[in-house]
C-alpha cells in the first residue's frame, strides 16, 4: 500500500506538496499585487481618470477607424442565445479555464509548468504596472455608445454589488487580461498537443476570446491587443530565464502526431 500511495503522489504531486504550495502561493500575490492597485484607483478622481482614458481610447479608435465595438455588440445582442454564451465565456475564460489548464499542464507536463508559470508571473505584474498607471474603465460603463453590460443581464448582479466589487477591479481594462490569459494557455498547449484537431482548438481559442470580451463590452480592441502584448512580454521574460536556468525552466513541446 504505501508503494502504491508513493506513485500516486508522485503523479499527482510530481515534485512534492510544498512545490504546490510554492505555485500557490506566487500566483496568489500576483493576484495581492491587483487587489493593491485596485486600492489606487477606487475613489471618485481614479474613476474620473479611468473613465477620461477610456474615452482617449474610443477616439483614438474612431481616428484610426476601428471603432466596431458597438456595432459588434449590437449585432450579438440581436441574438439572445450567442450573446448568452458570449457573457458565459466571459465569466469563466479568466478562471475557470485557465486555472483548469494551468493545474492540467502541471500534473500532465511539469518539465514545461514553470516556463508557463514565469511567463504568467510577468505578464500579471506587468499588468498590474498598467492598471496603477492608466487605469481605464470599460465599454459596458458607456451606455451613451450603445453598449450594454451583457453579463450583468445573464447573472442578474451588477457590476456596482459588493460581491463583484469585493473581487473584481473595474477599471482594470487595460491590459485585457483575458486575452493575455488566454495566449499564455493557449500557445503552450498547442504546443504540447499531440493532436491536430486539439491544436487547432487551442490555434482559435484566442480569437474566441477577443471575440467574447468586444461583444459583452467588457474590453475595447486597444485592450485586447495590449493584452496581447503583456503575453508577448511575459513569454520574452520567460524564455530569457529559460536560457539562465535551462534544466529548471525550459519549455519542452510535445511531438506532433496524426
């Protein structure tokens, strides 16, 4: 009995229970570090500023003539059952899924977690450098647009409960996180797919990000792909600490199969 409880621990916990412990505990003061800037912004002037710098953002957009985000919504609107999915993935991109992806690749390919860890822990802490320096609120604040806060109207909670307040900094949207989040699953599990169709999931999961975020009106385009740039500098950070301590944290791909 214990050989058999010392195999199961060691798929389980490839590398012991206090390397659990370390994960958790990087990933929950990145998230520590975004209650703190949270703190900076959650008065009356930080909400004027963030609502002045998203609407920089819309004119900057409308000068370059990108500005679809409320004909996009609208048109999603028009269709009760997409828009419905749209805010549930919404609600669940963030956490839910990375989370269950990032516990995924530790069990299932640990020599490549810790690649996947430092780029998160860069990506977030640079994040939270945006959040503290250009807080900016997002489109659903802007009903004079046309925009609508689709997840509200899912959830039956507003974006101004206790609740959501409590955990959720409103005007942290940029950089969008959820694209940033969904790059840095995504990119390193295609990767290590074995599979065609499951690479070409994860290939398109990003867009479909993009695509959730624009249509609830939770993030403008500029976020989206400043969000895209964090991950960018998250993964340059990452392999650079790859090449400092290769054995430790290398990332290793899987072979490609039919």
């Amino acid at each position: 009995m214990p050989a058999r409880l010392l195999s199961l621990q060691a798929r389980l916990l490839p590398r012991g229970p206090m390397d659990v412990v370390r994960q958790v505990l990087l990933f929950a003061l990145a998230y520590y570090g975004y209650r703190v800037v949270r703190g900076t912004v959650d008065d009356p002037v930080g909400a004027a500023v963030a609502f002045e710098h998203s609407r920089e953002v819309i004119h900057f957009e409308q000068s370059l003539g990108i500005f679809v985000e409320p004909s996009l919504q609208a048109w999603v609107s028009s269709k009760p059952a997409l828009i419905d999915i749209a805010s549930w993935l919404y609600l669940n991109a963030q956490f839910t899924v990375t989370m269950a992806c990032l516990v995924y690749i530790y069990l299932r390919h640990n020599s490549s977690f810790y690649f996947v860890r430092n780029m998160f822990a860069v990506a977030m802490w640079t994040a939270n450098v945006g959040f503290m320096l250009f807080p900016a609120a997002p489109p659903r604040f802007f009903p004079e647009w046309g925009f609508a806060d689709s997840v509200a109207n899912l959830t039956h909670v507003g974006h101004d409960s206790v609740a959501v307040n409590s955990l959720v900094n409103q005007y942290a949207a940029i950089p969008s996180m959820h694209v940033a989040f969904a790059l840095m699953i995504a990119v390193p599990l295609a990767r290590l797919s074995k599979h065609r169709v499951t690479r070409a999931f994860w290939a398109v999961y990003p867009l479909l990000v993009v695509f959730v975020i624009v249509s609830t009106a939770n993030h403008f385009l500029t976020d989206a792909i400043l969000g895209a740039a964090t991950a960018a500098f998250g993964a340059w950070a990452a392999a650079a600490l790859a090449h400092a301590r290769p054995a430790a944290w290398a990332f290793q791909p899987a072979k490609a199969t039919a």
